[in-house]
C-alpha cells in the first residue's frame, strides 16, 4: 500500500475556511499533520458582518481528531493579521491556500461602484494581501506552496458575473507572475477553478446537480498542489464532481502580414479566416512564447 502524504511539520493557512470549499481544505489538512491556521471572517455570503463561530467550529473539529489548529477572524484585506497569526502560534507559513470570496451577482448596467469595489477588494486585493504577507516568509526559507482560486465564470465569461469574473482572472494572472517570480526559490503557484456545491452557489444552480458537486471532490486537487512532492507550478485546473483537468492556452498560427508594410482593415477581413483558424494551434507557455510568434512573423 502506499504511503499517505501527509503535512508532519507543515504550516497552512486557509482563508474562508470557515464552512464550504475552505472548511474542507482545512479538515484535510488538519487530518494529514498541518497545523492550520483556519481564516474566516464570518460575514455573509455578499460580504456583510462577521462572526468568529464559523472559524471556531472548525478548529474544534480539527483538534477532536487530534490536529492542531488556531482560528483567525480577519478580513483578507488585512492579509498580514492571518499571516501573523500563523508565524505567532506556529512559528512560520509553508502554504497558502487562498480560498475567501463573495458574491454580488448582478448585470453590468445595474451593477454599483459598492458591488464593483467590494468584489475587487475581496478576491483580488485581499488574494493580494494575504499572499504578499507570506511571500517573504516563503522566500526566505526557500519553499512555498500557494493555490489561489478563480471560476469559470473567469475564464469562460457568465452573466451577471460581470465584477467577479474581473476580480477571479485578475487572481490567475496574479498567480502566473507570482509562479515566475517564486521559481527560484521553490515556491510553487497553481491556480484551481472550482464548482461546487456552496452557499455561494446555492442558488446559481439547481438543487439536483448541487447534489453532485460535494467540496470533498476539490480537497485532493489542492492537498497535492500544496504538498512538497507536487513539483507542478503555474498550473490552471478544473476540478469537480471527480473531475480534475488541466487547461492551456491555445493559439491560431495566424496571420503575418509583415512588418514592413502597411496593411488595411480591408486586408484583415480578407485573411480574417486564416487569423481565427485553430487546425494547427499552438499552446505558448510563457511570455517567451508571446515574443516568438511575433519574432516569427517578423522573419516572415
């Protein structure tokens, strides 16, 4: 049989950790060895008020089965208190799951500056903040694991979803540098796109296909992301309902028109096909990638 991976030693923090998606990452954790420092400010689904039970009840749960485990009831806004909290009671962070979000759903020509604002503060800024606190901690030591989240609302487009889809792509954008800057010092970044059945989601879908999409499905994906045999970084990931694939990015060959010439709009319609044509794509990895193409048409 093979060995269980565990997190002997390690110190995790999970923000939003208090119910949903969170709660179960921290449970995993708790139950493989982590001492986990359990985020969750105990507000609303729409970002509204604060409770400290949701966090509290969870630690509970994690020390009856023997884990360590201390709560923190600070907003991801103020990312360095939760990351204080870990370096105060466990002495050091080695992973960062950034999991806390709200929703105000609402379509583009309703949506308020408040419902704008709001969701870049929470997801974008305060995935921002709580990594930022961390980083140094994490360089220093040379090691590092971080999952950042976004949706496929993001990646896909979805009405009503206008605010959060900005601030969920701006997290995997986020998260790509971060993976380029964290390389040389064996810090890790993935970014996962869950779906799940949550508050957040409750009423985004209907109740027979939430029935299916249980937050134990998600908890594999991020304890292997997160753990130190993992070596994959910069990774994209759909995962849910016992589903986990990797996505790319793709590109169409294209079409150069050369440098040295002027070309028209009228040139453009005319070769439009060959530009959206993915028969033979190619799938960049890296901003390298980016430049080649156009060094390629240049050469052309």
């Amino acid at each position: 049989m093979d060995e269980e991976l565990r997190f002997d030693g390690r110190v995790v923090v999970v923000t939003g950790a208090g119910g949903g998606l969170g709660r179960q990452y921290a449970l995993m954790f708790g139950g493989r060895g982590a001492k986990v420092v359990v985020n969750d400010l105990g507000g609303d689904e729409k970002g509204s008020g604060s409770c400290s039970t949701a966090a509290d009840n969870v630690v509970d749960e994690i020390r009856a089965t023997g884990g360590q485990a201390v709560a923190n009831y600070a907003s991801v806004e103020e990312g360095a208190l939760i990351i204080q909290a870990a370096v105060d009671n466990f002495g050091t962070v080695d992973v960062v799951i950034n999991n806390a979000g709200i929703l105000r759903d609402v379509s583009f020509h309703k949506m308020t500056d408040e419902d704008w604002t709001l969701l870049q503060r929470v997801h974008l800024n305060g995935t921002r903040a709580v990594t930022q606190a961390a980083w140094p901690i994490l360089r220093d030591k040379g090691y590092g694991r971080i999952v950042m989240t976004t949706s496929a609302a993001a990646i896909y487009g979805n009405f009503g979803q206008a605010n959060y889809a900005a601030a969920k792509l701006g997290i995997l954008g986020l998260a790509n540098a971060l993976a380029e800057e964290g390389r040389s010092r064996n810090i890790q970044v993935n970014t996962i796109a869950p779906i799940a059945a949550s508050r957040m989601t409750a009423t985004a879908f209907p109740q027979e296909f939430l029935a299916n999409l249980r937050a134990e499905a998600i908890s594999p994906l991020v304890g292997w992301l997160a753990h130190e045999n993992c070596s994959e970084t910069k990774g994209l990931f759909e995962v849910g309902a016992g589903y986990i694939a990797k996505l790319r990015w793709e590109r169409a060959l294209g079409h150069a028109f050369g440098a040295d010439r002027a070309f028209t709009l009228d040139d453009v319609a005319r070769h439009w096909g060959r530009i959206v044509d993915f028969t033979d794509a190619e799938h960049p990895l890296g901003l390298n990638d980016s430049l080649e193409a156009v060094e390629r048409a240049l050469r052309a």
